[in-house]
C-alpha cells in the first residue's frame, strides 16, 4: 500500500478524529479511505446517470410491458417436454 501525507488545519483534523472515535474506525487513514471510496461509487453513479439522460428514450414501462416480461419468464420456466 502506498502512502500519503495529507496537511489539515486543526478544525479538520479535530472533525476527522471525532469520526473515527465516534464512528468505529481504527485510524483516520480508514476514515479517508471510506470517504473516497464514497467519492468513486459517487462518481460511479453520476456517469451512469448522465448516460442514461443522453440515451434515447425507451418505450413506458406500463402494464402491458411488465405482462410481456412475465410471459417471457413462464415461458422460460416451462418445462422441456421429452417424448
């Protein structure tokens, strides 16, 4: 694992050691790492959004839409008759 050093005035670091007492985590290093996990699952899912907002359109999802589905699972699941 690599390392880094990281300078924060003193009401951060006071902020920062209040979570991990306060929030179960061992270090401030394990602190960090789960806010920037965070960080990327947030970014993550802001791509996938803004993808979704520039594709096309798609058909509603009405009640004829999910019946379709269903069918197509029955279908599915029907068994295989051997003869």
């Amino acid at each position: 694992m690599s390392t880094m050093n990281i300078s924060l005035p003193g009401s951060l670091k006071s902020f920062v050691d209040e979570q991990v007492s306060e929030r179960g985590y061992g270090t401030s290093s394990e602190y960090v790492r789960e806010l920037i996990r965070k960080d990327q699952d947030r970014q993550q899912l802001r791509g996938l959004l803004l993808a979704g907002a520039a594709s096309a359109p798609t058909p509603q999802a009405d009640a004829a839409y999910f019946e379709g589905l269903r069918e197509r699972v029955r279908r599915a699941a029907k068994p295989v008759s051997r003869e």
